[in-house]
C-alpha cells in the first residue's frame, strides 16, 4: 500500500447511516469565523428563482444545492446549474461533503432526456453534469453518464458538456465508456492532497484519481482534462506543489484551487481560511508548471465560470499549439 492511502473502508452502516468516526467534527476544535473574503449574499434574484423552477420542474438534482455551493446565487442568477444524476444519495462518506450518504435507489431512465431539456430550458452553451458515487453499479454510472452526454447532444447540438466524473474505483471499463461518449471536458477532482485522504476521502485512492485522468488522455489525447482541490484542510504548500507536478505528469489541462468551506459541525474542520494573495501565489505557480488553465481563488469551484474557462481553455491550447 502506498504512504499515505487510505485502507478500504465500509462507508455504509445500517440503514445507510455514516460510519466515519473521523467524519464527527471535535468539541477541542473551534469553528474559524469566515473572514470578509469568503461571504457571499444571500440568493434572491429573478434569475436565481427561474433556475430553480425549471430544475425542479425537471424532477433534477444540482450540487450547487446538494453540496451547498457558495456561488449558487451568483451562477443560478445567470441560469448556470450543476447537474447531479444518479441521484442524491452517495455510496461514500467523504469528510467535507454535504452530499448525503446511503443506499441509493435504481438508475432512472429518463433522466438524461430530462437533464437535456432542462439544459435546453436554461439555453446554456456549455453544460457541467456530475453525479454522486454509484459504487453499487457493476460500471459505476458510466452507462448512464454516456446516455445523459447523447441526450443532450441530440437536443442541444451547439452545447459543450463538461463531466465531473467519481473516480470509477475498480469499475473496468468505464473511464473508456465515458471519454467514447465525446464530453468536451473531462474532469476528475483529486480534492486533497495525498496525506489527507485517509480522513478526508477514505473510500478513494489518490495514485487511482491520477491515472482516471491519465487514461482520458491516452484514450483521447486531445480531449481536456481537469481537475481540482480544496484548501484549508491542514495541507502544506509542498504537498499542493507536488499535487501540481502528478497532474502535469498527468497531462492534465485545467487545475483549480478553491478553499474548503466545513458543510455543519459533522464533517471535517477548516483549519485555515487561505487569503486570496496565497492562491494567486498557487496560480502563478501552477501556470509555471505547465497548465493550460488554473483558477485559483477562496471561492472558486469546478463547476464556477465553467463556461467562459472552457473559451479560455480552447484559446490557451490554440496559442501553444
């Protein structure tokens, strides 16, 4: 096993209920006040309310909602939604998700059909679908994340589609099932650095994330490839460097860095609130090492600015190459 893996764990215990003691936030551990930097405004746009009802109307999941995303008023205000299929129920128990954990129901059929029309509805140009982990499917959802990339496909031909995909974990087969499927980006977040994972991501394994997106490159070298992680997690800067050299080895394109925001008193403590002048510091840096793209601030997200990231990812390439 490598230095600093995490063992396989059960993530289930009865009736679904959590079972990671190292999940419990410590009565020792005070919550950190948000500092200035991290404070967004309360959603109360038109934009925002019309998001919603077309989500709903579509019987859809979001993880701007499920994760309680920071940004949700902001990117909902412009009709910019995250898609969650599969689902609202995880398989895994992930220390700073607020996503909730379980025994998830079957696959819906015509969800992709729903996840097009809404995406038709919204009138997005580039479209961010992710899913809960479905490690109770022989393929991991990899079937049903293809399905969703043809639904959409078909009903909006000028839509780019970007997927932010589990990591598959011993699911044969299903890296390859998605990358045929044709998204434009593939995205795959690390979402810590190795040391952490045994408290923060205990049913991953970093090495396995490293080489999903890996094989999305040796399957299809031109297709991007991203990827990302939180900080405030009690990370060190050389570990967040050495994060930055395993994606470029990688081949990855596009790495974004966003501080980690504790979910309730439950999950993982936030250690240290990074200041904006740290992360620009972490951008200069990772664009030293080769990225196409980086995003790099307190309230950056995979899914935040996907759309114009994704034009400035095509006009980096264009200008290397």
């Amino acid at each position: 096993m490598e230095t600093g893996m995490a063992t396989v764990v059960d993530t289930l215990g009865h009736a679904g209920r959590l079972r990671h003691p190292e999940k419990a936030h410590r009565p020792d551990q005070p919550i950190l006040p948000k500092p200035d930097w991290i404070r967004v405004k309360a959603p109360v746009s038109v934009g925002y309310f019309e998001t919603r009802r077309i989500v709903r109307d579509n019987g859809l999941h979001t993880v701007c909602e499920e994760a309680g995303c920071p940004n949700i008023g902001e990117c909902w205000d412009k009709k910019h939604a995250t898609f969650m299929i599969m689902g609202d129920t995880c398989t895994r128990a992930c220390a700073f998700c607020n996503v909730k954990t379980g025994l998830p129901g079957a696959l819906d059929p015509a969800e992709p059909e729903r996840v097009a029309e809404a995406t038709r509805k919204l009138g997005l140009a580039h479209v961010v679908v992710t899913s809960v982990d479905r490690d109770d499917l022989d393929d991991g959802g990899a079937a049903h994340f293809a399905a969703v990339i043809g639904a959409i496909r078909a009903r909006c031909r000028k839509t780019t589609i970007e997927v932010l995909t589990p990591d598959f974990l011993r699911k044969d087969g299903a890296v390859e099932t998605v990358v045929a499927a044709g998204p434009d980006v593939f995205n795959h977040n690390l979402e810590t650095v190795p040391s952490k994972y045994l408290t923060v991501r205990p049913g991953a394994r970093y090495f396995a994330s490293i080489r999903l997106l890996q094989r999305v490159k040796e399957i299809d070298p031109h297709m991007f490839t991203k990827s990302g992680i939180m900080v405030g997690l009690g990370e060190e800067r050389n570990e967040v460097l050495q994060v930055m050299d395993d994606l470029r080895a990688a081949d990855v394109d596009f790495l974004t860095i966003g501080q980690y925001l504790q979910p309730s008193r439950k999950h993982h403590a936030v250690l240290r609130f990074v200041p904006p002048d740290e992360f620009a510091g972490l951008a200069t840096v990772a664009y030293a090492k080769g990225f196409l793209m980086v995003s790099a601030s307190p309230l950056t997200r995979s899914s935040h600015h996907a759309g114009d990231d994704f034009a400035r990812l095509k006009a980096a390439r264009a200008a290397r190459f």
